[in-house]
C-alpha cells in the first residue's frame, strides 16, 4: 500500500513519519507533497491509498484538496491533521469522505487509531471492489456466450426472438434502431498449415482471436457485431447493421488486420440485407451458400458475395455416384495402379469444368462414407466418428501457405485414402467379396454379351484368376453361370406373352433367335415356345 503526507511545514510530515509503524500496516511506500497542487499530481499517479492532509495550505488548501479527492481518486482515504478547531473544516472533511480530523499536536495513539481505521475501511471496500470486478468480469465473458446461444437460436427460429434486435442494441450500447442486417460468415476449413500448427490445441482459441479482431472494427463504429455461431463446429458470423454498404471494405479492412496478427487471410462469405430478425435465418444461409459455392480452384478474392455465387447445378460433376462401381472394384483389387486408374475419369471431369466448391466436397463426402460402408469397410474409430456427422459437416482441406485449396493434394488424398481402404479389405474375406460382386453383376446385366475379358477389365482382376476363384467359391465354370443366368431372365420374359421369342432372345444376350432356342433347349430339355405354353397357357 501507498500512503501519502502532505502539509506545507517539513518537520509535521517528518512527526507523522516516525509515529506510525507502517510496516504494521502493509504500507511500504511513503510518499510527501507541501501543497495540494503538487499532491494531485502525485495522486494522479501514484494512487495512494491513504492520505494525509493539512487544511491551512497554500496554493490549494485541504478544503479544495478533499474536494478534488472525492471526484478523482474517490477510493483513498483521508485522514485530515490541522492546527485549527474549526467547525466548517471539520464539516467539509466529513462531507468529501474523511476518515478522522486529528488536531495538532499530534498524538501518536490518535495518529495510530486514525490510521487503523482509514486502513480497514479500504480493506473492506476493497473486498467489495474486487467482488465486483469478479463479477463484471464474469458477466462480460457470460455476455458474449449469451449473444452467441441467442442468435443461434435465432437463426433456427426467427418467429421465436422477435425482440432480439432491441436486447441486441441494450447490451451493446447501439444508438440507433436496427431494422434490418446483411450476414457474413467464416468458416475455418481453409486455414493454412502454419495455423493449423499454431493453433493444434484447438481451433476455439482462434475463433476468439478472430471474433476480438473483427469487433474492433465493427463495434467501435457501431456498424456491426462479431460472435460465434453455437453448434455449428467453427463459423464466425458477423452482423453489419442496415444495408451494410460498407461490408465489402470493411472485410478487407479486417483480413489486412488478421494478416498482421497471424499472417493469413481468411475467406468471407456475404449474404444480401435483409430485415433483423426475422429473415436472419434466410441472411445466414445466403452468407453460408455464398462460401460453400465458392470455386475453390480460384483464389483472387477473399470476400464471396451471395448474387456471384454458383447455381446448384454447377455440382453436379463430382457425384461420387456415378464413379463408385468403378472404383469399388479398384479398391478391392488390392492394386494401387488399378485404384489409380479407376479414380483418373473422375478427376479428368474435375479438370475440365474447371469448377470445384466445398458444398461438393461435403456431399462426396457424404456419398463416399456410404459407399465404405457398402464395400463392408469397418474401423471402429471411424464409425464412432460418424455416428456424430452432420449433413453440413466441416472437413480440414489441404491447404496452400496462402490459405488457398491444394486441389492436386486433395487428388493425392483421395488416392492414398483409397489405397488404405484396399489394405483394410485385402484378405479372404475381399476374395469372397469380389466373387459375389462378380455374381451380382451378371445377374444385373442378362441382356449384356458378357466375356471374362469384360469381367477382367471391369474387377481389375486377371482372367485365370477369376476362373479359379470363381469356380472355387459357387463350385461352378464362370461361363456356366452367365449362361444360367440369361436361361432364367429368359423363363421370366416368357411369361409376358407380348414379347414375342426374338425379342426374349435379344433382351438376355442373344442376337440370334435359333442360337437362343438351342441353348435354352439344352438347358430347359424344351424350346421356348413350348415353356411358355406349358407354364404360361400361351403360345408364339
């Protein structure tokens, strides 16, 4: 503690030094002024927390001092020591907070108790001080949680906090009515290595460097608010109040201050103004559609606006869909050339358009986790994992040092995850596996000309190989089944007795009618006019 003596006359400020025990105190500093100007200035700052003062001073006499006391540094305590018994000095000292009025000569038991006094009154208020910085403190780190759950809430329920704009403008202190906001939005998929190295405890610590970062700009100018979006993983939403014409700028402002503070940039994604808070729902997913859409082969801005993003049918050429059967059997051929190979026409598609966003990527996403799941591709840590996923789930992409999309590592990726669900399936079981995939492709295609070569070429596997393996597992010739196969697509079409036998024929696999009719008969032990008649009640 601080404790400061101030009386004009050199021997009282040395009498009140050496009555009182400081160290008793826990005051270890003493500091001495002769006249109130001079003692302002060393309040001002030092802070004392106890002060001694004369009433009869020049320049500024103790009645002035006590007044400027209670208005600049209403925390210290004064203790008024005077030559003069004086009623009015006495009243004014009371009124601007004195602890005691000692007169001269000073008596050090009065000094001591005055003191005392003074000293346990700071310690107490200073206990009630720090009571409610804790709870100031508290409250301002529950207020922004509290903002944050709010909006969330809002933009999955608008008709729910109609009144959000006005306790919005209370606890941020906005002057003006908010009627409607323009939405942005952060999302942290795209950070660069650096970063993600800095910040591998947890991207929470840098959704709150952002956060503090962005409302520096937005809040001192009153043009907007930064806050986390609860339980949507890490996206940063931003509100910009009004028509928010000054967003695009703004954003830039932004990221030239997130670059000097962590040497990136981050991507933005601006929805058009609407009315707040009803259409907050509406504005959120326009910011969202505008990040998610946004051509992540293309790195020439850093703020994505709504009206500029692509239609929906731009995604179309990475369905994973289209290219599963292919790859499936890549995969489980155990061959990385193979698996190589197979995955080439989809990136080639990739190529071409020249056009890849993340709403892509999430629903490939979405679409390969199926199709593990179809190739009975079982790890126990990932099927916990995506017992969590949501629809909208937010994957780490490869990165370059600038914050932009690694397209050729996301390849590379793919490719070498691929390969790793190959490993996973090698084995008996995959054998057994492909043999049945095989099966079932024959009997999904009767109508197609089906030869082991086209089987070798469409599995990946090598022409001795599957004839072995087949016969080895339905104790059969390959041939032998297609031939089966087509025989009993062929019992099923006779029973339409609007087909006439050519055209049975042609829809299993056979351009030749008399061909068809003999190998059914070697099959059946009668023609096909004759089955029909016999089971159907038909005949040709």
């Amino acid at each position: 503690m601080k404790a400061l003596i101030i009386d004009d006359e050199k021997h009282v400020r040395e009498a009140i030094r050496l009555l009182v025990p400081w160290d008793q105190f826990g005051i270890d500093s003493l500091l001495e002024a002769q006249d109130g100007i001079a003692a302002t200035e060393l309040i001002r700052t030092e802070r004392p927390e106890i002060i001694f003062t004369d009433m009869m001073m020049p320049n500024m006499d103790g009645t002035e001092l006590l007044q400027w006391v209670a208005e600049h540094a209403p925390a210290s305590k004064m203790i008024v020591i005077s030559g003069h018994d004086d009623f009015s000095f006495v009243r004014h000292a009371v009124k601007y907070g004195g602890v005691d009025y000692i007169l001269k000569p000073i008596d050090a038991e009065q000094l001591v108790s005055a003191l005392t006094k003074a000293v346990d009154c700071w310690l107490a208020e200073e206990q009630e001080r720090a009571r409610k910085r804790r709870m100031n403190m508290e409250l301002n780190q529950l207020k922004p949680m509290y903002l944050e759950q709010y909006l969330s809430s809002l933009i999955h329920n608008p008709a729910a906090h109609a009144s959000f704009a006005g306790t919005l403008r209370q606890e941020l202190g906005i002057t003006k009515p908010i009627v409607q906001a323009r939405m942005g939005l952060v999302r942290l998929e795209l950070t660069s290595p650096e970063i993600r190295e800095k910040f591998a405890s947890g991207l929470d610590l840098l959704l709150f460097s952002l956060t503090n970062i962005c409302n520096e700009f937005l809040k001192e100018k009153e043009l907007g608010f930064a806050l986390r979006h609860r339980g949507q993983g890490h996206e940063l939403l931003l509100l910009f109040w009004g028509d928010g014409e000054l967003a695009p700028s703004l954003i830039a402002e932004m990221n030239d201050a997130l670059f000097l503070a962590l040497k990136t940039r981050f991507h933005f994604g601006l929805g058009q103004a609407a009315l707040f808070p009803a259409s907050a729902a509406s504005a959120y997913q326009q910011a969202k559609l505008a990040l998610l859409r946004r051509n992540l082969l293309i790195n020439d801005s850093y703020c994505h606006l709504f009206d500029a993003a692509v239609p929906t049918h731009k995604n179309t050429p990475l369905l994973f869909s289209e290219h599963e059967e292919r790859i499936r059997f890549a995969v489980q051929s155990g061959n990385k050339e193979q698996i190589r190979r197979a995955l080439l026409p989809w990136f080639d598609i990739l190529d071409q358009d020249g056009y890849l966003s993340l709403e892509q990527l999430v629903m490939w996403r979405q679409q390969y986790e199926l199709a593990k799941s179809i190739w009975e591709f079982k790890q126990e840590r990932n099927h916990t994992e995506d017992k969590h996923r949501s629809a909208d789930e937010q994957v780490l992409l490869p990165v370059t040092s600038n914050g932009g999309f690694d397209y050729e590592q996301w390849k590379r990726s793919v490719y070498e995850e691929a390969c790793e669900i190959s490993v996973q399936l090698s084995g008996k079981d995959k054998e057994r596996s492909v043999i049945e995939e095989i099966a079932s492709y024959i009997e999904q295609h009767p109508h197609e000309e089906i030869t082991l070569q086209d089987i070798s070429e469409r599995f990946y596997l090598s022409r001795e190989y599957i004839s072995r393996k087949f016969k080895q597992e339905t104790s059969g010739n390959l041939s032998d089944f297609i031939a089966e196969v087509r025989i009993k697509r062929a019992k099923e079409l006779l029973a339409n007795g609007q087909l006439k036998i050519s055209q049975v024929a042609e829809l299993v696999g056979f351009q030749d009618e008399k061909y068809f009719s003999r190998v059914f008969k070697k099959r059946t032990n009668c023609s096909p006019n004759d089955y029909r008649k016999h089971h159907y009640g038909g005949e040709e």
